[in-house]
C-alpha cells in the first residue's frame, strides 16, 4: 500500500492547505506599520502551525519549516 502523502492524499492535501492559508493571511494582516516583535511573533506561529502537521507528511512540510530557516 502506498504511503499517502501531500500529493496522493486529499485529506492531507487539505488539512496542509487549511494552515497554508491560515499562515498566509497571518501574513498578510501584517503591515508596514507592524512592529519587528510582532512579526517575529507571526513567523513564530506559522512554524508552531507547521510543526503541528509534520505528522501528515513529514518530508512536504519539511520543506515549508526549512524556508524559515
């Protein structure tokens, strides 16, 4: 049986896309007027989200955190 993953899952294509989204509009809610903290703190959530799903495909969200790097 193969290992679902990002690619052949929807479920999981889903459940990540929803905290892609999620983390996208955190993002963009942040405005040059934002303070350095404050966007330190959003960068922070957006890995604790990503961290939070790892299970579901650890390799794809992998990927995500190491852009954070």
């Amino acid at each position: 049986m193969e290992k679902k993953t990002y690619y052949n899952c929807g479920k999981i294509r889903k459940a990540i896309g929803d905290v892609m989204k999620e983390n996208a509009i955190a993002r963009t809610n942040l405005g040059s007027d934002s303070t350095l903290t404050e966007k330190r703190e959003a960068v922070a959530a957006e890995k604790r989200s990503l961290k939070a799903i790892r299970h579901l495909d650890p390799e794809y969200v992998d990927v995500l955190l190491a852009e954070h790097k």
